[in-house]
C-alpha cells in the first residue's frame, strides 16, 4: 500500500468519484465487496446517506465506491497497489458538492433580507421592503437584495429613497447582479 497526503486535484476527483458513484453505491461490510479496492479514502467522509451518515472511509474499485464504513473494513479491501488517501485533519469529503462560482457568504446573508425580483417595480420595492422591516423590527440593519437598475431613476436606489424608507437604522440593498449596493 501506498500513502500521501491528498492534493486539491486529488481532493477533487475524489469529489467527483463520490458524486458520480454514491447513487449506485452498495454500503455494506467488507465481507461483501469481492474486489480489492483500486483506491481508499480514510478521514471525514459525508455519505448524504440517513442511515450511514459520516462515515470514517470508503473503498473504490473502477470508480465506484464499493464499501463505505469504519477504516478497518476498508482497509481490509486494500491491496499491495491500493492507493490510501488520508483526508487531512478539519477537512471532510462532500459528496456532489462541487462548485465553480458561489457567493457562500452571500447565502447565509440572503436568509436574512428582502428578496426582490427583475419583475418588481420600485413601488414593489417599496411595499415589500416595508412588509419585511414590519416583520422583523429588531433587526440592526435592513437588507435587501435582488434590484435592477431600470426601476430606478437614476440607476440605483438613492439615499433619500433609503431614508425615507427607514430613516433610524442603517438601509442596504444589493443589486440583482450582486455588484451594486
């Protein structure tokens, strides 16, 4: 067997293996995969599984994961040309979360606003922007997120529309693109 430490480009076609194979994976023990495995990957590994959960390794033989359970069961499918990948302390294996372009932080930060759409006018803006400091009177700072550039005059919402929607507490709106606020 041989051992190293996961690269991003490995991190990423184990990503890919998981997301491609978890669908027609068969989780068992190691009793039941016939084959030695081509590849195992041992740390924190997701399965997005109910009944598995996070498991501590998976095998995988011709890019489908034929066990995933504790480390020993999978390393009891390794072989002389098994290739064990340790995942890294505080790191984890996600399967299907591959991405090329998320705001993450401006996903938790669209629970908390107004969405408007492309469709709203600046009446509709208004209205709901309204509804949505009605709702959550606490809240420090109002937010919104969603506008377009032809509801408004000038091409943005301006400070006295600002203000005259909330004139005690700080008004922010990011535009559709997420490039404007």
């Amino acid at each position: 067997m041989t051992k190293k430490q996961i690269s991003m480009k490995k991190f990423l076609s184990i990503l890919l293996a998981l997301t491609l194979s978890l669908s027609v994976v068969s989780f068992g023990t190691a009793e039941t995969a016939a084959d030695t495995a081509d590849s195992v990957i041992i740390g924190k590994i997701y399965t997005a599984d109910d009944t598995l959960g996070t498991v501590e390794a998976v095998a995988v033989k011709d890019g489908v994961i034929i066990y995933a359970g504790d480390e020993a069961g999978a390393r009891a499918l390794a072989g002389d040309s098994t290739e064990i990948t340790e995942v890294p302390e505080g790191q984890m294996v996600m399967p299907g979360f591959i991405d090329g372009h998320t705001h993450v932080t401006n996903m938790q930060l669209t629970n908390m606003m107004v969405l408007f759409t492309t469709d709203d006018t600046l009446q509709d803006y208004i209205d709901k922007f309204n509804a949505y400091m009605a709702e959550k009177p606490d809240m420090p700072i109002y937010m919104g997120k969603g506008w377009i550039n032809s509801s408004f005059e000038n091409g943005c919402p301006t400070a006295d529309i600002l203000d005259a929607l909330c004139p005690d507490k700080p008004v922010a709106m990011l535009s559709s693109d997420n490039h404007s606020l």
